[in-house]
C-alpha cells in the first residue's frame, strides 16, 4: 500500500511528481496517481464500510459495500451510478462524495447491506466472529435497524471442515474472495474457490485435492464475518474478555508479529500482527496454533534434585546450592549445550555464565548436525554484521538462490515474502537441491540438481550443473541474494562455496537458520569460538574489551569444543549444563542419550520433562516465552523485542535462574533480569575489531561420484516437534509423509508410486509409501521428523547419509 | 413560665399517636418463621431454563457476562458433539458461574440472554458463611427437570427437524428465542 504523505512535506511533495487531487467530501487531499478511492478516503480520514477489500490483496469489487457517489470523474462528468470505491482508481480533479455527504451513497450502501443480510443467519450469538464482527459492526454503523426480509432463508449444512484446522459455514458468508484471494495471491494453495452461481454461490474445496495450507489460519483472521473459523479456537472465548499482548512468535527465525489473546491465565488463541517491515499481516499456522505446548501436563513445576539414582522435588534454594557446588569444582572442565529456543538475553546470559562461572569456551547453540566449517562461516559472515539482508531486500532482489534452505517448510515468513516478490517484481528463484518440493514450485523456482553431499561443488561450479545452473550463475549479480540454510552444515565446503559465490557475484548473502534463538545465540556468544557480539575468542584484544566490560581478570582464551565434541567428551568433563535441547534435534540422539549418562553431572534448564531430564541431576524448571519477556534476534539481524504475556507470579526464566546459579557460586552475573542483560548487551555492542577469516574448505565430490543411494532430508513446518503438542488441529495438517526418489531409481528397486518403500541403516529402517519425482538418482528423500519418518532416531542418519533401499515387499 | 396547655395537655396528646397505633394492624414481619411472597417481578436468584425436552437453553454465549456491570459472571462455550448434545444448536455453555457476592441482581443479564435462557426467580435469600458456597455453579443454576423433561445429553427431541423444534414451542415464552432476532 503506496500512500503519499498528506501532511504539510513541501520536499516530499516536489519529489513526487505524479500526485493528483481529488476532494472527497469537499476535502482536497494529495494521493499518488492510480491509488484507489478507498485508501485516499482513509487518508482524508474518512472511513467507508468495506468487506473484500484488503490492502495487501488484488482489488476485486465483489462485495459491493464501499459505494460511492462520483459527481466529477474528474473530466467534468459525473458517473451515472454510485461506484465501488475499492476498484476505482482516482484521477486528477475528480470529486467523490461518500455516505458522510452523500445521500445516495448512504443509501446505496445501506441498500446493499441489507442485501447481504438477507441470507446471513441470526447466530451471532454462537458465531466466534460475534463481538469483532466488520459484519456485526457495519450492519450498525451502515445499516437499517429493521429488516424487511420474512421469507425463509437458503441454509446449507453447518459447518464443514475444509481442512483439520478450518472451518467453513457457507450461510454466513458474503462472497466477498478475500480467502480464496489470498489462498491464491498470497500463499499460492489455490485448492480453496467460488464454486456455483447466484443465491447459491459459495466456498468449495477441491474433493480430490485436500486444501492444504501452511498459511491458512491468515484466511481465518481475514474472513470479515464469521464463515471461516478456526477449530482450536471454536467456542473458546468472546473478543471482550480476551486481554491482547502484542508479542513475536517463537517457532522461526523470521520474528513474525503476533498478538497472543489470553483469559484467566490462559492463552486463548494468537493472531497475525501487523508488521510491515517483517511478517506483513501474515503468518504461518505454526506460529498461529502451536502455542499449547507449554500446558501439555508434562510441565515442570518445581526443581528436581537426582539422589540414589531417584528424583526428588526440591526448593530452589537447595537445588541452586546444589548445583552451585558441582560446578564450582568442575569450574574449568564444564560445558554448556544451549538449544534454539533462548532469547538473546538468555543466550547471553548462557554465554557469560559459560565464560565467567565456569571458565570455560566449551559452549554451543547448534543442537543440530553442525560443522567447525560453519562455526567459522557464522563467525566470518553473520556474527557481528547487524541488520543484514531484510525482508524487503528479498521482495525486491532480482534473483535469489537458495542452498540448503526450504523457505516454506524452515522460514514461512521468508516464503511469503519470496512469493510476494516473484508474483509483484519478478524475482527469480533458483534452488541448489535435490528436489522441487511444493514450495519452490510455487515459487516458479528453477531447481539446480544437486545430490546431497554435492552442493558444495555444485555452489562452487553452478554451470556444472547443467542448463539450470548456468541460468542461476548469468541471473546472480548485485541485485541477487544468496540464502543459505543450516542444512548446508552436513555438507562439506559448501559455506565456503557459497561464500565465494557471493563475493564473485556482488551478491548478498543471508543465512536463514531454522530456529527462533539462533541468531541471537550466534550474536550472543553461544559457540566455542566466538564471545558476544562476534567478538573471536582468538583475539586478544576482543578479549581485553570483554573483560574490561564485564571486570573479570580474565577469559578462556582458546576454542572450546562444539556440541560435537562436548557429547564426544562428556565422559571426561566433569559437569554438563544442557537448556532447551532435544535429544531427537542431534544428529545422533543414541549418542547423544549415551553421552548423557555418561556425564558425571548434568544440569538441565528446561520448560518441560525431556529426554535431557530423564538423565539429569538436577533439574530447574524455567518458563516458555509466553511468561517471560525478551527478544528474539531474527534472521535479518533484527530484534524483535517482546513483553510478558502471562504474569506469573515467581516466574524463573532462564536469566534469573542462571543468575541466582552464578550467585551461589559466589560470583555475579551482573544482572538477574531480561531488561538488565539486554541493556548491558546493547552497551556492549558489535565488534568492530578485527574479523574472522572467511572459511576456505574444500568442496566434496561433484554430481555423480558415488552410486550408493544417499539421502535427501529435511524438516517439514508441521511435524512431530515436540512445540506442535496440544494442538491436535494443527498437527492434523500436516503434509503426509511419503519418501520420494527418481524413476531410474524406482525401476532399480522396483517400486512404483504409492508403493511402499524401506529406507534403512544399520540403526533402524523407515517405511513410507513412494513418490516418483524429477531428482538425482541413487538419491531418496524423506521428512526429517515427521510421523513414521524420524530420520535422526531410527535411522541415525543425516542429510547426505548413506543409505540402503528396498521395495516394502521385499 | 409554661402555660397551662404546655404542661398539661401536651404529653398527652405526644401519646396521642401511641395509643392509636396499639390499635391497628402491625407491620413486623416474622422473618424467618413467616416469609412473605415478593412482588411477582422481583429480582431474585437466576435460573438457567431447558427446553420441554429437557435440552439446556443457553448457548454458551457469554452475553451475560458482557452485560453484566458488575463482572459477576463467568461462562465458557464449548462444541454439542454427536452423541453429546446439550443443547439445541452448535454451542453450548460447558461453565457457567454467577458470582452472588457482585451480582446486584440489576437484571441485565436476563435482558442480554438472546435465548431466554437466563430468567430470575424470586429467591431473595443468598446468604452463606463463605465466599465458595456463593459462586453458584450451572448445576445450582439450572431448572428442575418438569414430566416429560430428560436429563441432557440427548438429542432433539422435539418435532423431526431443527425448525420444528423451535416452531413447536413458540409459546409466549420461547417466542423471542428464533425467528424475529433481527426485529
């Protein structure tokens, strides 16, 4: 929405030359050309009832409400009849009057309100929509109090589940397309239209295609009645009671806005905020629904302490005391393993408490197949840099290639934005993948083959591989950026690869991670080779600033170990503090599990009972976001800060627990609140010393050098992740899992679509039913963690893995 | 010096009014032992009302509680399953609380129910000795079950389809729960 500015700006109004005025309701206002009548009444402050229109949708006209009387269309003629503001562009001089000053635009609008209201049934009393209704408000505002109509009302079945999570009721909707627009426009699953004509006209679904949308709890928020409506939220609660927090969702990296709705201590449901610089008004499923987790009954409540192998509930004092002394005299050989779910100020805290409590560099974010390549990529190209690459850098790129990164499945937000910029300027996608998965093609995105392992040669050499490479290599250049996910992790040379690529091209780059916390890890210091703000452990000097901002006499001055190596050496350290990992994230969870047991002690920091807990010794229960405030770092660099949803009383997040931890080991932290580690963080600031090296790894074998089946895995949005508990709904929607390998390769097997497949190491195997698509041989796909297809625990493999595969009847 | 009349005649005529009201008819109540009935449209305890199948009436729609001036009451929705229905309809109230240590009986709840779900009673006597036994619960709340009334859940039972249900009963007093809402 392009609105000039209609205050008094001389400068602003001589650099756009191509306003015009028009005088609405005897108001002269300034607007760019070809802006709607709509929005130039909105900016002249005059509101006009409207139900389909929608300012990051097409225009439509399909609901008839904004009706306008045109006395001057701005050649001197008047229009005949009342026009739909919403589809009528001005012109320079024309005259609009609407119903503040029009009789006949207030009665062509009262007129068509009572028309919709003619099917729309009386049961707003039990309508979720009831209370913040367009509807229920404009019938008001724009409405006849009495209604003429007595005849008997068309009535259709209510209400039918267009998908596990939406509901539909087809009476009480005004035909007004902004779901089946923005299903089509903005999240590219058209399986929802207009279907029949006339009185019968209504919503419909394809029945052989299941209306399948990361995205379609944004068409539920949209409906400006109460057709649509979400089934984790049916009867749950009336706008009045509902206390709304403005706040940021957790489950990606992209800091979506959101506004969380809670009553009695309670949240009720999330809704999209409006964040023009980040999500829009849009936001994925996940970040809508999956917010039950926290009140699943596995919740931890109170600290644990292990005695005689057996766990006992314990005061916070004597927990804190007990651990305190452990790890006091495991100062020096302790380690710390933070996962992707801390706030920046937590993640920092981590990072102090690792370097001043225990004196020690052995501290990791990435509870995820990881490499001292990519520690050493972050350290050189993302730790430190501030606001990189933004959202709207991606809208307006003229091409963008992905590497290791499944927008829609790992960054929704990131999609959407991509898809935004495809359909409106043209943007280009490539992918260096194994795959087209549905995202990319809704991306019109090209594919540049690549088997798993291979990326790295295939970054290295885009026209090796083949017609598709070579149109990404001639589209990249300096109005390109390159996305790189943590996928890329499992692949040699691949970080440095793709950074090469950058620097040859004058392309950006940006790395997309996954999780909400990594990037405000990273910046934090949550890696054995970096101290906050992308300060090197290996620089004196960086060093001598940190100590002198945080008065200690000195820091470890070598590179811990990674998460790797501190599960490889967990045996021989003599105290392990684990927060927020999950055990099934790690490449090798049986090792992982192992490790565990063998630590001598573990501390663990988590919100739920966790395969970490089963093994620790003692155990502080912290508390999920919703009670704590904080800010995630987003992948662009940016914070998004976000206030305390749920005021519980005696609340311990991370933060205060780590603080009262240091205090009881006699030292200090230096603060014991979110806000406290924020601002000494923020005075800490960026360094702008001396960076780290860009990697220079060699890249693996090139496209067709092994012919072992490999495979091809990753993430999807909706899986078993232990976030999505409680949300029946929503897990419901999730993609249903299928392998997915090339016709040369099925022939090989001898499987054809829908056939059963087993994919197996030595660890385990997996079955799932075939999908036959356009990949590199000797190559299968699976979901990383989805039902029946948990890659990392039954199989114990990872991106790039090999892998042995049969026929399910074999 | 007072006079005569002063001294003399004035007490006595002071008990004037003493002696003629020993001889008219008291007005002491003989609360408890003798209760007096209420003027027929007092403002008294609520009362949840059912259908004559025994169905509930309310909805579930917390109109109620958003009229409610003095926040007194508390109500949660939920869905009428297949094999669980409460209520006719979609929804049904799966809690509802009058809190009668704020209610000031005003009444405007009964004026919001769309349903006539919600009516007063005449019952004036809401004391208790704790703050629990004064939050009324839907089970406190809700009508006796008259003949013919069966104990929820059940399905509809009145007339074979949703709108005979309802255009069976438009007696007096179901009248303004269907049909003319928009009036």
């Amino acid at each position: 929405m392009t609105i000039a500015n209609n205050t008094v700006n001389p400068s602003a109004e001589v650099e756009r030359t191509d306003l015009v005025t028009v005088t609405i309701d005897d108001l002269e206002v300034k607007v760019p050309k070809n802006t709607l009548a709509i929005r130039a009444a909105e900016q002249a402050g005059i509101q006009i009832p409207r139900f389909c229109d929608h300012p990051l949708l097409e225009p439509v006209g399909a609901c008839r409400q904004c009706l306008v009387e045109v006395p001057d269309a701005g050649n001197g003629r008047g229009m005949p009849k009342p026009q739909a503001s919403c589809t009528l562009a001005v012109a320079d001089g024309m005259v609009i009057r609407t119903q503040v000053t029009s009789p006949v635009a207030d009665k062509a609008q009262h007129g068509n309100m009572e028309f919709l209201l003619i099917n729309h049934p009386l049961d707003c009393p039990v309508c979720d929509k009831g209370g913040e209704c367009p509807l229920q408000n404009q019938a008001m505002s724009n409405g006849y109090g009495e209604t003429r109509f007595h005849e008997i009302k068309r009535t259709f079945p209510k209400p039918i589940n267009i998908s596990a999570e939406v509901l539909l009721d087809r009476e009480r909707c005004v035909l007004c397309a902004r779901c089946t627009r923005f299903s089509e426009q903005i999240a590219g699953d058209p399986f929802i239209a207009l279907i029949e004509r006339g009185a019968l006209q209504q919503v419909g679904i394809y029945e052989k295609e299941p209306f399948e949308s990361y995205f379609s709890g944004n068409a539920i928020q949209i409906c400006p009645v109460g057709a649509l409506t979400s089934a984790a939220y049916r009867f749950r609660s009336r706008p009045f009671d509902l206390v709304s927090v403005p706040t940021v969702a957790e489950h990606d990296s992209s800091g979506a806005a959101i506004r969380a709705d809670y009553r009695r201590g309670k949240v009720m449901r999330r809704l999209s905020g409006d964040d023009p610089e980040v999500n829009e008004e849009w936001i994925s499923d996940r970040d809508r629904f999956a917010f039950n987790y926290a009140t699943t009954g596995d919740r931890l409540t109170h600290p644990l302490i292990r005695e005689d192998g057996e766990l006992r509930p314990a005061s916070w004092p004597e927990a804190l005391n007990f651990a305190a002394e452990k790890l006091t005299a495991a100062r020096g050989s302790a380690a710390v393993l933070t996962g992707g779910r801390l706030t920046l100020e937590d993640a920092y805290a981590y990072s102090k408490f690792a370097r001043v409590a225990l004196g020690s560099n052995d501290i990791d974010f990435r509870s995820r197949p990881h490499s001292p390549e990519e520690a050493d990529f972050l350290a050189a190209a993302v730790a430190g840099t501030g606001l990189g690459t933004t959202f709207g850098d991606l809208e307006r790129a003229g091409s963008i290639l992905l590497a290791g990164f499944e927008p829609e499945e790992e960054a929704p937000t990131v999609f959407l934005r991509l898809r935004k910029g495809v359909r409106k300027n043209g943007t280009k996608v490539f992918t260096v993948a194994s795959l087209a998965s549905r995202g990319v093609e809704k991306l019109s995105g090209v594919v540049v083959p690549a088997a798993p392992g291979t990326e790295a040669a295939v970054l290295a050499d885009l026209r090796s591989a083949g017609e598709t490479g070579a149109a990404a290599k001639e589209s990249l250049g300096a109005d390109s950026i390159i996305i790189v996910g943590e996928r890329l992790a499992s692949v040699p040379g691949a970080y440095s690869a793709a950074l090469r690529l950058a620097l040859d091209t004058g392309a950006q780059l940006a790395w997309i991670p996954r999780r909400a916390g990594d990037r405000g890890a990273l910046e934090a210091g949550c890696l054995p080779g970096l101290l906050p703000g992308g300060r090197l452990v290996t620089d004196p000097q960086a060093r001598v600033d940190l100590q002198a901002a945080w008065g200690v006499d000195s820091l470890p001055g070598t590179v811990g170990k990674d998460t790797g190596e501190i599960l490889a050496a967990a045996g021989s350290l003599q105290a392990l503090v684990v927060a927020g990992v999950e055990i099934d994230d790690l490449p090798d969870p049986a090792a992982a599990l192992a490790a565990l047991e063998a630590a001598p002690f573990v501390v663990s920091f988590e919100v739920r009972n966790s395969q970490v807990t089963e093994h620790a010794d003692v155990i502080f229960p912290v508390v999920p976001p919703a009670e704590k405030d904080g800010t995630f770092m987003n992948w662009e660099g940016r914070e998004r800060s976000f206030p305390v949803v749920l005021q519980v009383p005696a609340a311990m997040p991370d933060v205060r627990a780590l603080a009262a931890l240091t205090q009881e080991m006699g030292l200090s932290l230096g603060f014991s609140t979110a806000a406290a580690a924020k601002k000494e963080y923020d005075e800490l600031g960026r360094w702008d010393g001396d960076r780290a090296q860009e990697p220079t790894y060699q890249a693996g074998p090139a496209l067709g050098a092994f012919d072992s089946t490999r495979l091809s895995t990753w993430r999807m949005l909706i899986d078993d992740s232990r976030s999505n508990d409680g949300e029946p709904h929503l897990v419901a929607t999730a993609r249903k899992p299928v392998a997915k390998i090339s016709l040369t390769t099925s022939r090989r097997v001898g499987v054809t679509d829908g056939d059963e497949l087993v994919v197996s190491t030595d660890a385990g195997s997996i079955r799932l039913p075939v999908v036959v698509t356009a990949m590199p041989d000797n190559v299968v796909w699976l979901p990383t963690n989805s039902a029946d297809s948990h890659v990392r625990r039954s199989l114990h493999a990872d991106h790039g893995s090999i892998v042995t595969i049969a026929g399910g009847n074999a | 010096m007072a006079s005569v009349k002063e001294s003399l005649w004035d007490p006595v005529a002071g008990f004037g009014v003493t002696f003629r009201t020993m001889f008219r008819k008291v007005f002491t109540e003989e609360y408890p032992f003798d209760k007096k009935p209420t003027a027929p449209r007092f403002h008294g305890r609520h009362q949840l009302n059912r259908w004559p199948d025994g169905l509930e009436k309310c909805i579930g729609c917390e109109l109620c509680a958003w009229a409610c001036p003095a926040d007194a009451i508390y109500v949660e929705g939920a869905d009428n399953t297949e094999g669980g229905r409460m209520s006719p309809g979609e929804r049904y109230g799966r809690v509802y609380q009058i809190n009668y240590l704020r209610c000031i009986l005003c009444g405007l709840c009964i004026e919001a129910c769309p349903t006539r779900a919600l009516t007063m009673t005449n019952e004036y006597e809401l004391a208790d000795r704790s703050r629990e036994s004064l939050i009324y619960e839907k089970k406190d709340l809700l009508a006796p079950l008259l003949p013919g009334m069966q104990e929820p859940p059940h399905e509809m039972q009145l007339g074979a389809s949703e709108k005979d249900y309802y255009l069976g009963l438009t007696g007096a007093a179901a009248a303004p729960a269907e049909g003319g809402g928009n009036k």
